[in-house]
C-alpha cells in the first residue's frame, strides 16, 4: 500500500508574547486555516513560540557576567552577557573555539536539559526585543504534554506534539531540527528483531522518529515567514509516554564526550 504523508503549513500565527494561551492561539490559527485536527496528526512546532509564551526571554542589560563568562567573552569574541546566559543554561562547557576568519566563536554545551548543541540553546534571532536572548523552555515535555491535553479536550483528538529547535551536527554542515521536547509520539521506534528485505533479522536499526519528524518539517518552516507550526497527516505511530530525552546517549555510551 502507498504511504501518503502530507505537512500542511499553518500560517498567520500572531507574533507569541509572555502568558499568551499558546494551544488556543494555535488551535485558532488551524481552524483558519481551514484544516480539521484528526487522530494521528502530528503537531509539529518551532520552540521559539513555546518559549516566548512561558516568558523564556531575557534582556541583556540585567545580566551581569560572571568571571567565568568574561573568560569565554574573551576567548571567543562574543557578549559576555550573552555568555554569561548560556553558562546558566549549560550544566557544562564541552568545547569552545574561534577560527581567525569567525567574527565571533562557538561554545559547545550541555544544557541543563542534557540536550548538547552550539549556546546551550541559547539565540537572538526572531525577537522582537532589541538586546535579548531566548532560552529553551523548561520542560519542553511538560509544554507538549500540555498542548496535546488540550486538543484531547478541545476536540476530543489524540495528536501527537513535536517541539524543536535547530541544532548542527558533528562532522556535517549545516543545520537540521531535532526534536527536544514531545508528547505521545515515540522518540524511538524499534525495528530490532524484524526481518529486512532479505530476510536477516535487524539487530540494532532503531529510526529516531521524533528527529525525523522535526527534520522534515525544517523543509517547510520558514523563519522568516513566521510559520513555527506544521501538521503531519498520514504517518503511523501509537500514542506512548516519551520523552525527548529518551534520544540522548548515555555518557557510558558516548563515544564523543
């Protein structure tokens, strides 16, 4: 049977501010849309909105840099306030450098969340607030978990929810979106103990779901047409308890730490 999987781009969300009702926004904004939420679709959403909804915005001019972050400011031509926020955020550096020809360099962490990428998450872009950086939200669980109970019942449908936020990759260049938080969608699925083509059975083939979701949607997000939110129709998976988190190594594993 053909597999059909259709990504409707959602337009016309309204710019988030702190303490706006982010489902209700969003479900507003489906419905004017014209497309009816079924079981199954998949709600897939740029962090920033989540973000900027939960108040995760800070300005510069109330950070005061720590030793350590005048350290890094220096190494890496950056502003140590903006460092300064990003090592609050971190639960450890990992790596830093500046190549001469970089107007200013990168520093690799651990985020408190234990998510590894380029300033903790931490960005100026798609901020209406001159002199100020977005944070991850919190628990990027904890907010999809609350945006799909929502449409439960609202609507009575089971969707499932993808946060993301765009990472770089070791060894590759360029930028994909992976998934950093998740609600009912499996963060994994399992082909172990299946047969392939041939007939082997698979021993360790386990597809990242949630990151192939949030990848593909960065083939129709654009940032700067203000559509954070895609649907996916059409994919197949059963509603489950996930985290994002589920996607991380663990350091006994890693070879790269």
């Amino acid at each position: 049977a053909m597999i059909n999987v259709s990504l409707s781009v959602v337009k016309g969300i309204p710019e988030i501010k702190k303490d706006d009702p982010l489902a209700k926004i969003l479900d507003e904004s489906i419905e004017s849309n014209g497309i009816d939420l079924r079981d199954g679709d998949i709600l897939c959403m740029a962090h920033k909105i989540i973000s900027k909804a939960e108040g995760r915005i800070i300005n510069l001019v109330d950070v005061s840099p720590s030793e350590n972050a005048l350290y890094y400011s220096r190494k890496l031509n950056k502003d140590p306030r903006k460092v300064e926020v990003i090592l609050r955020e971190s639960r450890k550096v990992l790596r830093y450098f500046r190549h001469e020809h970089q107007n200013e360099g990168t520093i690799i962490c651990e985020n408190n969340l234990g998510f590894i990428s380029a300033n903790a998450g931490v960005d100026e872009s798609n901020l209406e607030e001159e002199d100020s950086v977005i944070m991850l939200p919190k628990d990027p669980d904890l907010s999809a978990q609350k945006i799909k109970t929502f449409f439960k019942k609202k609507q009575n449908v089971n969707v499932g929810i993808v946060i993301t936020d765009t990472f770089g990759r070791p060894w590759r260049i360029g930028q994909v979106n992976v998934a950093i938080g998740i609600a009912g969608v499996p963060a994994t699925r399992s082909e172990k103990g299946t047969p392939d083509n041939f007939g082997k059975i698979m021993k360790v083939t386990e597809p990242a779901f949630c990151d192939e979701i949030a990848a593909a949607s960065g083939l129709v997000i654009q940032k700067s047409k203000k559509t954070p939110l895609v649907i996916f129709r059409g994919l197949d998976w059963k509603n489950c308890n996930g985290s994002a988190k589920d996607i991380l190594r663990n350091k006994q594993e890693d070879m790269f730490l």
